[in-house]
C-alpha cells in the first residue's frame, strides 16, 4: 500500500499504531483489504485539509465502510 499511496511504511505503522487502520495479520505480515484501503484514502484527503487525527477518528467512526460500488 506504500507505493500505491506513496506514503512511507512508518506512516501507515503510524496510522496502525493510533487506531486508524486495523489490517489482518498472517504471521508478522498486515493483509489490507478493500476497506483498509478506502480508510486511507479517507485518512490521507483529510490530512490534505489539515484534519487532526482525532478529527480523522471521529470523522472515520460516522462514515464507516465504503459504498457497494467502491468495495471491489
């Protein structure tokens, strides 16, 4: 997802570590799914507008999963 996003592992660790992004586990290998990904787009456009983390948490916890059609 770093090259996908262009963000650093230690960003996506770092929204790992504050509760933002929740991937499976297999081993010590994380297995984003579709909604971990949708998250982070959710993540990385407010923190283009200056939203704090907490702003993103509460702002991820009312908007929830993604739409059908953005699921696949």
């Amino acid at each position: 997802m770093t090259c996908e996003f262009s963000i650093t592992a230690r960003t996506l660790r770092y929204y790992e570590e504050e509760g933002l992004l929740i991937p499976f586990r297999r081993g010590s290998t994380r297995l984003y799914t579709q909604t971990d990904r949708h998250k982070l787009k959710q993540i990385l456009r407010a923190k283009r507008v200056k939203f704090s983390l907490s702003g993103i948490s509460d702002m991820l916890a009312i908007v929830g999963k993604p739409p059908d059609d953005e699921k696949s």
